[in-house]
C-alpha cells in the first residue's frame, strides 16, 4: 500500500538520522588529564551521610604509574561525565562530579593496572582526623557550619530552617564527625559536594517533584532489581523527655500516635527544641522502611538527594522515592550503568 511504503520510508530516515548515543568520562590527575589510560570508573553519590567517593582503574601500558607517577594519598582527582545524543539528537548532558581526594591505591599484572580510590573530603585530613574541643554558644547550627566550613577552606551550601543552639560542646571531636552528629539530631544531611560543604533538610527534600519517572521495563534485566521492607512497622509517634535548665524540672512532650511510640531522653534548650529533635529522630528512624534497588542506563539527573516516581510495579512497589545512593559507573564492557539506592516516601 502507498500509504504504508511512505510511513516506512519516513521510518527508516529518522532512524538513520539518529544519531548513536555516547558517554565518555573526563578526569584529571593533580590537573592533568589522564582520560585516555582510564579502562573504567565508579562514582558513588550518597545522601546516607558518608563521603561521597569514586574509583578506577589505569592501563599502565608505559609503566610509568609503577614509578614516580604511583598515586600518593592526598593527590587529587577531577571528574565530570558527559553523554552525547543520549535520548535523541542534541540530548547533551554533563554531571560535574567534583574533586576528590586520594585515599587508596594498588596494582596488579602482568597487564599493569592501577587501581585508584578517591573520597570527596577536605584535602586537609584535619577535617576528619584532628580533634578539637569547643564550646557553641548562641549559635545556629547554619553559623557553626559555616565556621567549620571557613577553616578548611570550603563554601558552604546550606537549605534547612535556621536551628538556634543556646549551648553545645564539642569535646575531643573531629570537626566533621561534630558536625555530622548535630545535623543527624536534626533530620539534616551533611555533604561535601564540588569543594563545597552540603547541608539540607532530607524531609523537606522529599516534598519536591520528581525529576523523572522510571518503569519497571526500563531497568537493566541482567542486574535485577530488589526491594525490601521492615516488617516490624513505623513508628506512629513518639515521646521525648528533658530537664529544663531554668526549674530542673522533667518535661516530657508527644507527637503523632503512641500506638509504636519512639522514645527518647534527650537534653533540650526549649519545648520547640525538643519537637524539633523527636520528630527529627522519627523521620530518621522511619526513613528507609521500604528500600528499593535497581540499575538503568546511565542518566546524569540521577543522583542522591532527589526524588523519582517509581511505576509498573505494583500497588505495593510504586510510588514515590527518595534517592539514598546513586552509583555511575563507565567501563568500555558494560558502557555507562546508573546503580540506584532509593527510600520509599511515605
């Protein structure tokens, strides 16, 4: 049929017009690019509070990397991924991944190859090593983020409500794991993300639109998907107990249902104070009852800390989820694979 020829052949020409999707990685060693002796790399984006990292291999085809060239911890490592024509001509997209730090590396043979590991984290290891003890008085928590920030030399991006703490003490601690204890009181998330250092409120987070949908079709068949619940249930509420500075006197304070109740003892500067750090303490709680794991083709949008509309799987799988962890990974076998973590929200 005429009709029927014409629509094949408008078929074939916007197929052939297509052009062939491509990924690449582009990645500098102490400020020189070594893309070309890269066989394959893992970046691993997480919203769970631990370091951001990445990983790969290097073909050492000259050995020099046996020699002086042998990565050193504290050499540092810039990464971005690019996708060209990706889902459909003129589809370029690019995901800055930062600078990181080296903190590992090996080598094997008789094909000499380097195996290097990298977490994105101050290059000065004060930040996690280095203890300090130090008095917070009136401060917020955004004011305190910002002087830890200052002394190493990181901006700081900060999206949370202003938290007002009248006195904390940081008693032979590491700056960053102060930090990273204050912000988990208060249901916040602490990162360090492209030389900057992160914080922002997970539940609030939760609210955004979803930046895409993903079906049940479009996950890699060979790798699987998994998804698992804590059968026990969430809390429906809960109870917190403090002593008020001014009378000494126990106060307790309730949220939501008490039929699984929370309970906390916790110190408190206020009554608001202490809302903040019980329903903080739910949300945290609550947070990964449903957990759903799966790998599609890579996609630079798909990284920790935003939300994606799961469907196709069922009334008890489908939904909304927050993503926890997000791996990209680029190899010449497997081409470029995003391995996704994610929570439902509920």
């Amino acid at each position: 049929m005429p009709r029927a020829d014409g629509n094949n052949k408008r078929n074939t020409a916007a197929v052939e017009n297509m052009k062939a999707r491509r990924s690449e990685t582009i990645l500098k060693y102490n400020g020189v690019e070594i893309t070309p002796s890269i066989t394959g790399f893992s970046l691993e984006l997480s919203a769970e509070g631990t370091a951001d990292n990445c990983s790969f291999e290097i073909a050492d085809r000259g050995e020099r990397w046996m020699g002086a060239l042998f990565p050193k911890k504290g050499d540092t490592v810039e990464v971005k991924i690019f996708v060209y024509d990706w889902e459909g001509n003129g589809d370029n997209r690019s995901l800055s991944c930062g600078t990181f730090t080296v903190d590992s590396a090996g080598i094997s043979g008789e094909a000499v190859t380097v195996s290097v590991g990298a977490v994105a984290k101050p290059a000065t290891a004060a930040f996690s090593a280095t203890q300090r003890t130090q008095t917070w008085q009136n401060a917020t928590l955004k004011k305190i983020a910002e002087t830890i920030a200052g002394r190493y030399q990181l901006n700081l991006f900060y999206d949370a409500a202003e938290i007002l703490i009248l006195a904390k003490e940081q008693s032979e601690q590491e700056d960053g794991a102060f930090l990273q204890e204050l912000c988990q009181t208060y249901g916040l998330i602490l990162k360090i993300y492209r030389d900057k250092l992160v914080i922002f409120d997970r539940e609030g987070y939760k609210k955004k639109n979803p930046v895409k949908t993903i079906s049940r079709f479009e996950i890699k068949r060979e790798a699987g998907w998994n998804y698992q619940t804590d059968l026990e249930g969430s809390y429906t509420g809960g109870i917190i107990t403090y002593t008020d500075a001014k009378t000494e006197k126990d106060i307790s304070y309730e949220v939501g249902t008490q039929e699984r109740p929370l309970k906390l003892n916790e110190q408190a500067d206020s009554l608001g104070d202490a809302k903040r750090k019980l329903e903080a303490a739910i949300a945290n709680a609550n947070h990964d009852l449903f957990r759903l794991s799966f790998s599609v083709m890579g996609n630079p949008d798909l990284v920790d800390g935003v939300v994606l509309e799961i469907v196709d799987f069922g009334v008890e799988i489908s939904g909304r989820y927050f993503v926890d962890k997000a791996v990209h990974s680029l190899s010449r076998g497997d081409g470029y694979v995003t391995a996704l973590e994610m929570s439902k929200i509920i």
